[in-house]
C-alpha cells in the first residue's frame, strides 16, 4: 500500500470515494458477488486514499468526519457494490467505538495515530453460538491476568475478519459477570487465531465474507476498550450501524434507480415526442427513494448536531433516540427491497437478465439482507416495549 495522504477533509475524500465507486469497485462488483470473494480491489483504493481513517478526530490526524459525511461516503460507494460500502460502514462503526469511548486511554490515543499512518480496516464480532441475534448479551467472556487477557469467542457470523487488522470483540466483562455485563475488546491481528466454522454462500452480501468463526486470542489488557458495552452499545455502535447501513441500503436502491432511469430515456428516444408509460413508474419510485434519502440524512444530522458535553450525549440512551434509530432501521431495510422491486417492474427482463447492463440481480439480493441484519422483528420486539412507557410519539 502507498503511504496515504494526511491533509485530509471531507472534500477530498468524497472526491476519492466518488472515483474510486467509478473506477474500481463498479468494474470489480460482478465478480466480486460471483465468486463471494472479499472486495479486495476497493478496499486497497480506500486505504490508499486514506478513506479508512476518515472519523478519526483531526488531533489524531484523521479528517474528524461528521456521521453525515460518513454516510455519504457510504452510500456513494455503494452505488457501485454494496458489499465494499458495507465493510466501509462496518469498519466505521467499530473505528467510531475506539474513537469515542477510548481516548481516555494512551493506548486508544495511540491505536488511533496507528489507524491513520497503517490505514487498519477493523472488523466486528458481537454475533455468538448461543446467543442468537442479541448483541446486548454473551455467553463468553475475557479474563485478565497479569496484565494480560484471553479471549475465545464462537462467533455465527463475523464479516471480513480473515482480512482485518483488528477484530473488535464483544464478550462479558468477566467469567462471573451476567450475560449483559459486555465490554469490548480490541484484538488485533498478532493477538488472534481463526478457525472457519460455517460457510458463506449467501444470496447477496457475499463480498462481505461473513462466516462463523472460533476465535482464540490473547492480548495486552490496555485493548479492553473503556466503560462498558452497554454505554458505547447506545452512544455509539447502534447510531454509527443503524445510520450508515441505512444510507448504504440507499445506495443500492438508488443505483437501481439510476439504471431504471437509464432504461426509460432510452425508451423515450425510441418514440420521440411521447411519454413512455415507465416513466410514470420512474416518477412514483423517486418519491419513495427521496423520502428513504431524507430519513437516513436527517437522523444523521441530527445526531451531529448533538454536542459533545455529557449533558448532550446524555439523550443518545434516551428512549426518544433508541426509538428513532430502530424506526429508521426498520423503515430502510424495508424501503431498500421495495424500492429496487420497482425498479425491476420499470425494466423488466433486461433487470432480471445478469449479463444485461440493466441487471438488477445483485442489488436486489444485497438489499434482502437488511432486514436480517439485526433482525426487523427483534428491533420491532425492542420498541414495542419502549412505547408503553414512552409517551412523545411525535
Ligand atoms: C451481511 C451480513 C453481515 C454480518 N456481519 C456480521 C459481523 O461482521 N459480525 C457479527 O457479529 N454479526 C454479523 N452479522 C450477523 C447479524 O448481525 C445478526 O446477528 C444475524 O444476522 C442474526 O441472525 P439470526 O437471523 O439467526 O438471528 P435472530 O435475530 O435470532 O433471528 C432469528 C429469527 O427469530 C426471529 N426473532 C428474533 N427475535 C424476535 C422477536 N423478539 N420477536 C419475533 N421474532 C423474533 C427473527 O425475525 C428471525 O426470524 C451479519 C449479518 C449479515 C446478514
């Protein structure tokens, strides 16, 4: 990898991100999802840009990117492969949990100078056997000693974790702490070995390389990331996951339409003069994938806008932001699907054909993953009991 840029802001990543969707991942994307092999390509082009460091706080030489300008960068990239925008948003997620909850820490401080001179990609192991889709408990858990730590988790699912640099690992706090007692550790690739426990041929999502895994690691107890998971979890994994997944679902949903947009001019300039009756459908899902646009950009606004004084950040575990975050989650992951389903109506067998240029295939399989990615009925299960106590539904 060549040595990436340090001068840099918001501007000029978007401008490598945009070239990068362009020149690299769209021409990847194909074989990317034929053969569910690791987008290895884009992710290189990112690093080499710098992209990967974009949330790091500018002390720490990073561009201290906004979660609106996060997202941006995800949903452009995933214009051109969802699979590489959702390594993107995930490495963020987990980047934003050290940034935000381990500065307290010279060793965090440190990790995150590293982050931006090696451009570390990090991955996420909250998925355990047992445990089923509840990140908010483990069944395994780390021991300290002598100023050390072990760490073996059996992980369902763990995306990219064979290409990572680091693996950030939710486990109890310690072997005698309740299910819920969870704090996150940081353990980097020297700290870890793998062993592939399941397979990863999926419908969609497949660059993503997202097998079970058993992981056996050992480490300096400095990676035990701060406070505990429950505090991170609210403040910053969720909002980080939930907005970011959401503007990259749009991405996909929004390159759907683009090509469904392609295929109706071109119809129009075979009958010139007239309306193609497409057009109409063309009209009726824009509505939809401004109004699903909107949803994931305001939440994201609205969590910049929150300072960063504890009183602020005080509303992040409230009820009112637990809320609007499964409600946004929920509503994207369900908008993305019906959204490129229309699309494939405007365009018909050209969509359905995987060698046609109008080929929806890939998209419409990335997006069904939404909805399982923490489950929709398990966050509606969450918010379901929020609302009897929760009186402001406005
Ligand atoms: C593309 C992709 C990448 C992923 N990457 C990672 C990763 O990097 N790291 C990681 O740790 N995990 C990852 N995951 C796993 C993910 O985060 C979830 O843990 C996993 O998808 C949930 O699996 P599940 O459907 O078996 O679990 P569950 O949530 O247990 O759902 C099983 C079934 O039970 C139903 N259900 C659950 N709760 C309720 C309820 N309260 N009421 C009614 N029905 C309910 C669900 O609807 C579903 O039908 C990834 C998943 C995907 C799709």
């Amino acid at each position: 990898m060549n040595t990436p840029r340090i001068d840099q802001n918001f501007g000029s990543l978007f401008g490598a991100v945009r070239r990068i969707a362009l020149e690299v991942a769209a021409s990847h994307a194909a074989d990317v999802d034929k053969n569910a092999r690791f987008p290895i390509e884009t992710i290189t082009a990112l690093r080499e840009a710098g992209v990967m460091s974009a949330l790091v706080p500018r002390e720490f030489g990073g561009a201290g990117c906004s979660m609106s300008e996060l997202a941006q960068l995800c949903s452009t990239l995933a214009q051109a492969c969802g699979s590489s925008a959702m390594v993107l948003a995930m490495h963020y997620s987990q980047l934003a949990c050290v940034a935000r909850h381990g500065l307290q820490s010279e060793y965090f401080r440190g990790y995150l100078r590293d982050v931006v001179r090696h451009q570390y990609l990090l991955a996420s192991m909250t998925s355990e056997v047992g445990t089923f889709g509840d990140t908010r408990s483990s069944i395994c858990a780390v021991e300290c000693r002598d100023g050390r730590f072990m760490l073996d988790k059996d992980a369902t699912t763990g995306s990219y974790c064979e290409h990572a640099d680091a693996i950030v690992v939710t486990c109890r706090r310690d072997p005698s702490a309740a299910a819920s007692d969870q704090v996150l550790v940081l353990v980097r690739r020297e700290d870890f070995t793998l062993k592939t426990t399941t397979t990863w041929d999926t419908l969609g999502m497949r660059g993503t390389c997202s097998p079970g895994f058993r992981l056996v690691s050992s480490g300096s107890q400095e990676q035990i990331v701060p406070g505990a998971f429950a505090d991170s979890s609210a403040l910053t994994m969720v909002p980080y996951s939930h907005i970011l997944w959401s503007s990259l679902w749009w991405g996909i949903a929004a390159d759907a339409v683009a090509r469904a947009a392609t295929f109706v001019r071109g119809q129009a300039r075979q009958a010139p003069g007239s309306v193609p009756p497409t057009a109409q459908r063309l009209a009726e899902v824009s509505i939809q994938l401004q109004a699903m646009k909107q949803n994931w950009f305001s939440a994201a606004q609205a969590f910049d806008a929150i300072g960063p004084s504890p009183g602020e950040q005080e509303q992040l575990p409230g009820i009112g932001w637990a809320l609007r975050l499964n409600n946004l989650k929920v509503a994207c992951s369900e908008a993305a699907p019906q959204i490129v389903h229309r699309a494939l109506q405007i365009v018909g067998i050209l969509g359905y054909k995987n060698d046609s240029p109008f080929s929806l295939g890939r998209h419409y399989r990335d997006v069904l993953s939404a909805s399982l990615m923490i489950a929709n009925d398990r966050i509606n299960a969450k918010s379901a009991s929020m609302l009897l106590v929760f009186k402001d539904v406005s």
